[in-house]
C-alpha cells in the first residue's frame, strides 16, 4: 500500500457537491499518528512502519508497552498498527503522519470492528428461514432446527451456521471515495459508511483496488445497440435520466 493513517469514527453526515447533489459521509478524525517502529529487511526481514495513535496518561499503560515507546523515544499512546508501506524507508521513528496524507478523490480502504450484537439466533445472525407457522409449529419457529448428523458421524461439522456472538468482526470496506480532507482539524470526510460505532478506531489504506484507466474517448461505450440508440434518441427515458 502507499499510503495509511489510524483514526477515529466521529458519525456520519452529509455534504453537498459542486452541483448540489447530497454525500453521505462517515467524518473520520484521522492522526496525527506518530512513528514508533521502523522494521526493516536486515533485522525484521521485512520493510514496515509501526504507527502510534491516541496519547494517554503513562499509569494507563503496561509496563511492557511503556518500554517500548521510551525506546522509541516517543510520547506514550495508545493505539498502535503496523503498516507495510510502499515507501516505508522514507519515514524515520518520531515523524508525524497527518490526516493530509490522503488527497480529495483519492480511493481508500477503511478497516474497523463491526457493531456487536451480543448472543444472536440462526434467523438474525445468517438469515435463515422460519419453519412453518401453522398445523402445531410449537414454540420452535425461529429455532435451528435439525443438524442432519446421525450415528455416523455422530456429530456436526465445524463450520456450521448455529446461534452464536454476533458482529464484533473485523470488516474492510473497500474502494470508497475521499471526499474531503481537513489538515486542520484532522478530519477526513469518506463517501458511504465504515464499520463500527461511534468512536471507535479504524485504519484507513490506500486501496487494493485496481483501478480502471479509460483508453481514449470511446472507452467504456457499450456496444449494445438499444443502449446505442439512447444516445441518440432524447425520448428514451436512459437519454432523459442522464
């Protein structure tokens, strides 16, 4: 990845385009995260930067962690996320990192802890159907109902979709939009929603997305011939919606 920032869900919102149009955005507050480790391929055997986020009190800390932040001599915080950065050489241990890394229109991938919803059944945790509701169905409509296994092999599988802990998951939303970027407030404004509550730490990464280059004007014309012709006929209601 090129770039990465930790940050902090703030809500979401909405904001308006140039042309008056409404984006739904998640306000993120992303950094400044501070450089606490720096691996590297003669020792680690890999090239990355480890990022610190959030500085708390020193007694809110163990002492473990503590160690390794005055070795880096750096401030203590809370929060820390490795990253394997395309230009991780670059950064140093102590350099600062803030939310104007990313750019306006840039494409990110956000990672955040889903919301939990504690002790969920088969129905609301995989959307699996009722039995049937009339004729007797007893107290059991929403129940699992039969695992399928008999003497052999005597039990179930792993893997199988039961009533369980549901959400507290991590989740990667991919390929969402930059829409705009505070350096001042350290605010980043994201098209769509991102995984988590309110105030809850995400990681923000440059995508792994591909993204498509156009080759010339006629790129990404459909070659369909009803389409074809609602380029040209303006009563089509495709020409009209447009």
């Amino acid at each position: 990845m090129k770039k990465a920032i930790i940050g902090k869900k703030v809500g979401m919102t909405q904001i308006f385009d140039e042309t008056g149009k409404v984006i739904p955005v998640t306000v993120i507050e992303a950094g400044p995260c501070v450089v606490v480790q720096k691996m590297t391929k003669e020792k680690e055997g890999y090239e990355a930067v480890q990022f610190g986020y959030e500085e708390v009190t020193e007694k809110k800390l163990s002492q473990p962690e503590q160690g390794h932040l005055k070795k880096a001599g750096v401030g203590m915080v809370k929060h820390l996320k490795e990253f394997r950065l395309e230009d991780s050489s670059k950064l140093e241990v102590g350099d600062v990192v803030k939310a104007d890394v990313f750019a306006e229109g840039e494409k990110v991938d956000v990672t955040g802890t889903s919301k939990g919803k504690g002790y969920a059944g088969v129905v609301k945790r995989f959307g699996q159907g009722r039995t049937p509701t009339s004729h007797g169905g007893g107290p059991v409509h929403r129940h699992a109902g039969s695992m399928g296994s008999s003497t052999d092999p005597s039990r179930i599988f792993p893997g199988k979709k039961q009533a369980g802990h549901m959400g507290v998951d991590q989740v990667t939303v991919q390929n969402l939009d930059v829409v705009k970027v505070d350096a001042e407030l350290n605010m980043i404004a994201i098209r769509g929603a991102v995984p988590g509550p309110k105030g809850s730490i995400v990681y923000i990464k440059s995508t792994a997305k591909a993204q498509p280059v156009k080759k010339g004007e006629g790129a990404g014309i459909s070659l369909n011939p009803q389409k074809a012709s609602a380029r040209v006929n303006p009563q089509k209601a495709s020409a009209r919606n447009k």
